[in-house]
C-alpha cells in the first residue's frame, strides 16, 4: 500500500469520525445545560471552508509550493496518526460526558486522570494536530497557513467559550485545576 493510499484511507477516516462524534455525541436541550453559542456550526464552517481553500490553493498554484519536499508527506503522516490517537482517545475517556457542542450534564464531574491530568482539552490539542497535518501534507506554506490559522482560532475561541461554560458549573474546582493544567500543550500553553 502506497503512503498516498495509506494518508487518503486515514484522512477519510477522520472526516467519517468526525461526523460520527458531531452527530452522536451533540447533548440536545434536556440532556444537558447546552452553552454552546453556535461555535459548533461556526466550527464546521470553518473547518470545511480552510480545508477545502487551503488543498485548492495547493493543487492549483505553485506559489508557495515546497519543490523536493516530498518527505514532508511522511511527517503528515506520522501528525495524522498521532492527531486521530490523541483525539479518540480523549473522547473515548470522557465517554458519555463528551459533548460536540459545549454542555455539561447535572452528573458530569471535572475530569483530572488519565490525559486530562496534563492537558485540558485534549480532543482540541489532536484537532490541531490533524489541522497541522492537513497543512504540512499541501506541502505549500501558504496552503499551511490556510488550513492552519482559521481553524487554530476557532478552535481556540470555543476553547474560550468551553472554559467560561465549565467556571460557571463547577466554580472553584475547575479554576483550581486550571491554575494545575495547561490548555493544550502541557507545560506550555
């Protein structure tokens, strides 16, 4: 199998899951307090519309194009494979308490284990990593920016809007542990 075939079968895959978690995991009003203030729609928006500009602008334009760079294709690869790893595995350890868009339910506790124990968010810290492989596989740096910098900002931004949702149920415990754990890089940011 070609490592073309092999990004391409991952890269579906990761379209796919990501449906599949919008669609199965989104709480409906009742199900939970739904504080999501459309960024889940804004979301998809941007994500489809970077992605989709950004493997256009590479497959269209030589400008910005990395001549002879084709091992940047494997390090894509490598990103891709550790982004899928780092996002399902967040969400599967949330299980049921994993929402698409910000709500927390009346039983949801602060969770502190497992990848939680180093980083915040670490569904968003895989996303970017996928969104970081989507760019560097355009081997442009322009389609990089593209894909990279829309999709970084919302995500930080509903990353924002995520964090005041979590003040406001939990109060002192998730200010606590946020003063203990960093957002999506642990040790840094």
């Amino acid at each position: 199998m070609s490592l073309s075939t092999v990004w391409q079968v991952l890269y579906i895959t990761w379209v796919v899951s990501e449906v599949v978690i919008a669609v199965g995991t989104r709480t409906r009003k009742g199900g939970g307090s739904v504080r999501d203030r459309g960024t889940l729609l804004l979301l998809w928006v941007v994500i489809v519309g970077a992605l989709t500009a950004g493997n256009w602008f590479a497959e269209a334009s030589e400008v910005g194009h990395l001549a002879h760079a084709q091992w940047l294709r494997l390090v894509a690869l490598g990103m891709l494979v550790a982004g899928l790893v780092l996002r399902w595995s967040a969400v599967l350890s949330l299980g049921r308490a994993f929402s698409s868009n910000v709500a927390i339910r009346a039983s949801q506790r602060v969770r502190t284990t497992g990848l939680y124990r180093w980083m915040r968010h670490p569904s968003y810290s895989g996303l970017i990593l996928l969104f970081l492989a989507a760019g560097v596989h355009t081997r442009n740096w322009i389609a990089f920016l593209m894909i990279t910098v829309p999709t970084t900002a919302m995500l930080l931004y509903r990353i924002h809007v995520e964090e005041i949702a979590l003040r406001e149920h939990f109060g002192m415990e998730y200010i606590e542990y946020s003063g203990k754990t960093k957002r999506l890089v642990p040790g840094l940011y």
